[in-house]
C-alpha cells in the first residue's frame, strides 16, 4: 500500500509540474504577441518570434514545453492500468519534445531573406513537433478509454485530439489560410488539451493519493 500511495503521489507531482510548464509556455506565447508589435499576429507564425527582441525567453519557453511534453507521456503512462498502457503515446510526446527543441534552436525561414538549411530543419522539425503531438494525443485517449477510471475522460479527450488532428491538416493543406492565425489557433488547441490532461492527471492522482492516505491512517 505504501509503495502504490508512492506511486501516486509521483504520479501527481508529474501532472503538476507538466501542467506548470504548459502555463509557462501559454504565458511566454501571448505575451510575445502583445510584446512585438513589430509583427503582424495574422499573418506571421509563431517561429518568427523567435528572432529578435524576447526571442530568446520564447526559446525558453519552448524547452519548458518540450520537458511538460515527456512529463505528462510519463504521467499519463503510469497512472493507466496495465492493460491500456502503451509506449506508442509516451514515445510520440517524447519525439515531438526532441523536435520542439530542435525547432527552439534552428533558425526559421523567414520572407526578408533566402532559404537557409536552418530553415528546413527548421520547418520539418515543426511540422514533426505538430504530427507526432497530435498522433500521441489520439492515441493516449483511445486507450484511456480501457482504464474504467480514465474512461469518463477519454471521450472529451478523444474529441479534442480529433478536433487538434484535423486542424492540423487543415491548416497544412488549405494554404489561403492566414498562416499566423491559422498556426496559433492550432497551438492554442493543442495547449488546451496538454493543459486538461495535466491538470486531470494531477487531481485525479492527488485525489487516489489522499484516500489512500487517509485509509491507511490508524
């Protein structure tokens, strides 16, 4: 009993930190954009604040990203019974965590200047960051829907991650979108359903992690 109260609270501490970091990085992103006013919000992706005045606290915040991203795949992973854990999600948040990093330090492309190698690595770990996201978020709910203590969630789980994995293709495909627009709406999608995985995973655990204490009490 004590070993699995452990394992809770752990559980709970990495739904918490990874909730921290995704505030962080929500945070670092609108302030960005009231910040540089030199930059159409519209029609200029999120990686063009990478350049530039603040650009460098943005790139913090994207590091912050990417270490909440291997939190919650951990988290998520092992608050699932063993019978719906699967590595495929924890692997794909691992991956697109690595390409977020990538994405923070490479320089990006931009209209005022001719294509750099930088820059396609820049794009391709991007687009990386945004597929393999989206592809663990589908997969995470579809098999939180095999834990019966998950399975109330999963459904809005399901369709958020739907809803992020359609705008995603969306806005890959359709070109005569406002690329600025179109590409934050997508991050703020895809933050919103980090932000509710992390926070359920930290007060669902801390919740078990309570009980169990108070159980436990003589």
């Amino acid at each position: 009993m004590t070993r699995m109260m452990t394992t809770r609270r752990s559980q709970s501490r990495l739904g918490s930190l990874a909730l921290a970091g995704i505030l962080v990085f929500a945070l670092a992103c609108v302030l960005t954009q009231i910040l540089r006013r030199d930059l159409d919000w519209v029609d200029v992706p999120l990686s063009f604040y990478l350049l530039g005045p603040g650009g460098m606290w943005l790139r913090t915040a994207y590091f912050v990203m990417a270490a909440s991203l291997v939190l919650l795949g951990i988290g998520l992973y092992q608050a699932l019974a063993a019978p719906a854990r699967s590595t495929a999600p924890l692997l794909l948040f691992i991956i697109s965590a690595a390409a977020l990093c990538i994405t923070a330090v490479e320089e990006t492309n931009t209209w005022a200047h001719p294509a750099t190698f930088h820059g396609f690595i820049h794009g391709v770990a991007a687009q990386t960051t945004f597929l393999c996201v989206t592809v663990a978020m589908l997969l995470q709910s579809l098999r939180m829907r095999l834990d019966a203590r998950w399975r109330p969630w999963a459904r809005w789980a399901l369709l958020g991650a739907l809803a992020c994995f359609v705008s995603l293709w969306v806005q890959a495909l359709w070109r005569d979108l406002p690329r600025g627009a179109s590409q934050k709406v997508l991050v703020l999608m895809i933050v919103l359903w980090l932000a509710a995985a992390a926070w359920t995973l930290w007060k669902k655990e801390s919740t078990i992690f309570e009980k169990s204490a108070t159980n436990e009490a003589p």
